[in-house]
C-alpha cells in the first residue's frame, strides 16, 4: 500500500490503528476528480478455520463502475501465501485501472460543468460566483448565498472522513 501511494501525490495511508487492516486515501484533485479510499483487511470466520481477505474501495462522487467489495476465503490451517499475493496484487491492479480511468492530465478545468449542491443550477467553474471546500473536495455555487447555506448545514450524505 506504502508504494501505491507513493506513486500518487494526492494519496495518504491511513493511521494503522489495527495491524490487521491497511488503508490509503486519495483526495479529490482537478486531475482526479472524485475521493477514494481504498483498504485491504485480514479477518477470519466464527469458527476461526478460514481466513478472509476483504478488499473495499469507496469513491465518491462515482463516475464508472466498479467491484467495490471482494473476499478471499482460504482455510486457516492451510493458507497458500502465493495465492494470497496473486490475488493481493490483482486487487491493487484492479483498483488502479478504475483510478487512472478518472485521470484527466493536466488539461483546462476552467470550462467544465459543475452543478451548484444547493440549488442544483448548472454553471461552469469558470462562472461560479464563489466556491468552498470540504472535506478535500471543491465546490462551486452560483451565487454567495447558496455558499452560505451549504457552508452552514453541508449535505448529509457527504460522508468521507480523511484519515
């Protein structure tokens, strides 16, 4: 995950409060316009006779379509490490493919569409009155107030945290 990240200068690992789970994030930039977060995680059933390798990946907003949840179950008493790693490592390759999906280079923005979150009028970045951001991610509004309105109670359903 550490090298992963290293690639991206909008990624950053989250704190590893548990050893058994590891996770990266990846902040909303103009190049790629949406937040993810992507966590692999070892756990194992009831009965403690399998493991279970969970793969998760969150992005919002979602612009394609994507495996969002994953598993690998293998038996406790008999772990194959080699296929544990193949299926680690097409976890990963899977994830990047959606993410580079989303690259946009270094083109121009400032024409591009956005929809402003209070009133839902459609303006470009370019004509926005005003703009604010949070939690990482940019947002443009067509007037001062629908700025002040969001600014003061942001829509529930913007739930990302960043670390």
């Amino acid at each position: 995950m550490e090298k992963l990240a290293s690639y991206f200068d909008n990624a950053k690992l989250a704190k590893a409060d548990q050893k058994e789970r590891c996770a990266c994030w990846f902040g909303y930039s103009n190049r790629f316009p949406a937040t993810a977060k992507l966590e692999i995680a070892v756990e194992h059933d009831e009965a403690i006779e399998n493991l279970a390798i969970a793969y998760e990946l969150y992005m919002m907003p979602v612009f394609l379509k994507f495996d969002a949840h994953d598993k690998l179950r293998v038996p406790l008493a008999a772990p194959d490490d080699q296929a544990i790693s193949a299926w680690v490592e097409r976890k990963l390759l899977e994830f990047l493919d959606t993410y580079l999906r989303l690259d946009r280079g270094q083109e121009d923005f400032e024409q591009d569409a956005v929809v402003d979150p209070v009133c839902g009028m459609r303006i470009t970045r370019e004509t926005a009155q005003t703009t604010t951001q949070y939690r990482g991610h940019p947002y443009y509004f067509c007037s001062e107030d629908c700025r002040s309105r969001f600014v003061a109670e942001p829509p529930r359903y913007i739930r990302f945290e960043t670390g």
